[in-house]
C-alpha cells in the first residue's frame, strides 16, 4: 500500500484529472507485481502504479484487450503526469 497523500500519488491524481476529467479510482492491487515493496525498500523510491485498463480488459487472460483510446490517454496522461512532478520538484514538494 501507499500514501496516497505523497506528491507522487498527487501529481497523478491531477494527470489523471487532466486528461480524463476525474481522478483515479484508488485501489488495492498488484497482486501480478509483488516485487514493487521489495523495490520501493531497497532504493528508498515511490513507486505509484497508473492504470488505465477498464474492467472487462480481462488482464492476463486468453482474451486480454485495451480499449484503444484509453492507451492513447494514458500516454497524455503520462505527460501531464511527469510534467506535474516537474512542477513539484520546482516548488519543492517532491
């Protein structure tokens, strides 16, 4: 789990509100990436996981697809999102 109060997670939700016109919906998951917390421990980094799969994408699965318009979003969504942390690290945040 992460705080979602980091500036990480924050800048994120504001990627996401940018693009998609809301925040993320917060989640447990990751259950196919357990090795995240030993990443996040052993280099002392945030790790903060961004979806953009709808529910019947079927991850993992003979049938997996992705809604093609929602790749092209999360790749804004990407670019907002390292912009706003650009922007935190300016102001000191991050």
């Amino acid at each position: 789990m992460i705080d979602v109060a980091t500036p990480y997670v924050q800048a994120a939700e504001r990627a996401y509100h940018a693009v998609f016109g809301r925040g993320p919906a917060y989640m447990r998951g990751g259950g196919s990436l357990p090795f995240t917390h030993d990443i996040q421990q052993a280099l002392g980094a945030a790790i903060v996981m961004m979806g953009i799969g709808l529910p019947d994408d079927n991850p993992h699965a003979p049938n997996e697809k992705l809604h093609l318009p929602n790749f092209f979003h999360g790749v804004e969504t990407m670019i907002h999102y390292f912009n706003q942390l650009a922007l935190a690290v300016a102001h000191g945040r991050g």
